[in-house]
C-alpha cells in the first residue's frame, strides 16, 4: 500500500532542485551587475585558470588612516572564482593602535587568523548584549557568528596581520560609526537614537565626513 507513495516520492526528490545536475562552478562576470544571489555566470568559454587565482593579498596595505588599519578583499568582485561557492577571504593589517571599528557582515560569518602581533578581538551577541572579549597572538583564531557586532583592536607593539575567512562570497559590511556619522542622517535623529550630545555629534560627523 505504500508503493504509490514512494513512487511519487521518488519523482519528487528527481525534480527538485538540490537533486538536479549543477555546473562544477560560477565564474562571476563582473561586467554585469551582481544579483540577490550572486554576480551572474560567465560563458564558460572565457572562463580561464587566472579566474580561479588571486594575487593581491601578498602586499601590506596602506595603514596611513584615520583608523591606521587596512583591509584587502579577496570577495566576488575582486576574486570571481569564488562566485556561488560560499567562501571568501580577506587580509587586515594594523599599525599599532590601528582600530577595525564596531561592524557587521549581515550575510556571513567571519573567522579570523592572526599572522603577526596581536590583536584584541570581540563581539557581542543579539539578545542580551553580552561581550566576548579575546586576546589574539600569533597563530590564534577566533571566530565571529552571522550577523553579530564585532571589533578588533592592535594592542602590541609591531604591527599586526590576519586572514579573515568567511563562509559566503560576500558577508557584506556595516561599519557603525560610518552608518551614524558618514551620511546625511540628520543630527536631531541620531541624538535621538543614540542619546549622545549634539556638540558630540558634530564633531564625529565633521572627523567622518558627514553632514546634516
């Protein structure tokens, strides 16, 4: 009496599409513009050995900022062989005191590996805003949840490097200060939302770049 059932189960679970034969990679193609679900694939025809390779992560970045620290991505649109395979990498580099603000990757958790120096590093979770504070050295790693605010600081005395891994092509970024104090979000609203004094304010908008 089951027969029929596990017949038709059958041609459901071949129809559906975790089932259904998919091509071994989608090679971003940057000229066109990415999508909710990626950069579109491009023709296989042009994909080469060079889409797979990525190159740029050898080179210490430009650290001479206001928060003395660099990072260089290696996501979808610099890295188009990691299109539709759910990882990316990225390398940080900070002088000493240099500073990754408070921020958020909304679409990818992080893990991050320290090469050199030391790095302090936290997050705090969502609901009852606990912090997870860690100190880093040099082969040491520490691992940041989807979505959660997070930080790192260079608390040694030599520059730092790490690695920062994500499990997406693309984790996204929100950096909070830049959100509050780099636009036009207007300075009665954030007073208001983050009850800090206008004069405040002001002066994090003027160092940031903001207006309004």
């Amino acid at each position: 009496m089951y027969l029929p059932y596990f017949f038709l189960f059958s041609i459901l679970l071949a129809l559906s599409p975790s089932s259904a034969l998919v091509q071994d990679f989608c090679v971003a193609d940057l000229s066109l513009p990415p999508t909710p679900a990626g950069y579109p694939c491009k023709k296989p025809s042009k994909v080469t050995a060079d889409d797979f390779a990525f190159h740029g992560l050898a080179a210490k970045g430009n650290t001479s900022n206001i928060i003395s620290a660099a990072v260089t991505p290696a996501l979808d649109a610099q890295f188009p062989g990691v299109n539709g395979l759910g990882i990316s990498i990225l390398r940080i580099d900070l002088a000493v005191g240099g500073v990754i603000p408070l921020h958020t990757h909304p679409a990818g958790s992080e893990l991050v590996v320290v090469i050199e120096g030391t790095i302090l590093v936290g997050f705090i979770s969502s609901f009852d805003n606990v912090v997870y504070i860690k100190t880093l050295n040099k082969g040491d790693i520490m691992v940041f949840p989807q979505g959660l605010v997070h930080f790192q600081i260079n608390t040694g005395k030599t520059p730092a490097l790490a690695f920062a891994s994500f499990g997406t092509q693309n984790p996204g970024l929100q950096i909070i200060d830049f959100a509050l104090f780099k636009n036009d979000f207007p300075t009665e609203l954030v007073n208001k939302v983050t009850f800090l004094d206008v004069a405040q304010i002001k002066k994090l908008k003027g160092v940031l770049g903001g207006t309004n």
